[in-house]
C-alpha cells in the first residue's frame, strides 16, 4: 500500500467538511500524546460530529489550536465557551480552546481490529485508572514505554 503526505491543513479541512456533514472518519494516530489509549501509527480513531454530550469532561475532541497546529485530547475542564485539554500521555502541557475550535470528537478507537468504543469498559478503563497525579503519571508512562519498545 503506497502511503501519501499531506500537509495538516488542507487534512484537517477535509476532516471538518465530512464530520460537519454528519459522516464518520477513520484516521491514523499520529504521536504519542494520547499514550497508552492511543498509540502512534497503530491505533485508528473513528471522529464524529461533536453533540451535547461531546462538550463533557472526560472526552476526546478534535481540535484547532493557533495557527495550523490540530490535537485530539481529553477535556479536562470546561465552561460556557472556554475548554482546558489535556493528553493522557502528557505530563504538564495543557491546551485550551473554545468551542468554535472543535472539530470532531473520537467515538472509537480501532486496535488490532477491534474497536473501544466511547463509554465502553475498556475506554472507561483508560479514562478512569489512568491517574492524574503528574508523579504518578510520569512512573506508569515510564513503565508503559518501557514494556511497548522493549
């Protein structure tokens, strides 16, 4: 299979038109911000149009930050307008945006096939054990990449 390069704009426009119709897009994850979740150039992501309950903390949104820089994470917090994101993978950067900013939200994650869907046990799992002490976080990542590339 030959593979393509394209540049993230004309990419993530694209995505922003299907999903905005109301289709559903399958793509490659791409970096490792969203480990262990999901991993880089493995994993696939199913994005969808954000609804009502896409703007809640704990899910995966799709979004443009300044310039042409586009990142899917975990809401984190969130008010009227204003949204902090963070990756699971990421131990103290933070983003935030508003809502006009997002694009879509994940609703699965396709792995060897199989597919964690939004509000399943295992994506539950990632969201709900994964911890959010930084201390913490920086030792199971550790172990984490440790078992992944050993």
């Amino acid at each position: 299979m030959e593979t393509k390069i394209i540049q993230n704009e004309p990419f993530f426009r694209e995505i922003a038109i299907r999903v905005a119709e109301g289709g559903r897009v399958r793509i490659r994850a791409k970096g490792n911000s969203m480990l262990p979740l999901i991993r880089d150039g493995k994993d696939e992501i199913i994005l969808e149009k954000p609804t009502g309950r896409s703007f809640r903390k704990g899910r995966l949104l799709l979004v443009k930050l300044i310039g042409e820089r586009y990142v899917l994470h975990r809401v984190k917090i969130i008010s009227d307008n204003f949204i902090m994101l963070r990756g699971d993978g990421n131990l103290s950067v933070f983003e935030t945006c508003a809502r006009e900013d997002v694009i879509a939200e994940a609703t699965e994650v396709i792995r060897n096939g199989k597919e964690i869907r939004v509000g399943s046990a295992r994506w539950n799992l990632y969201r709900y054990l994964w911890p959010r002490n930084i201390f913490l976080r920086r030792v199971c990542l550790a172990l984490y990449r440790r078992m992944l590339f050993s």
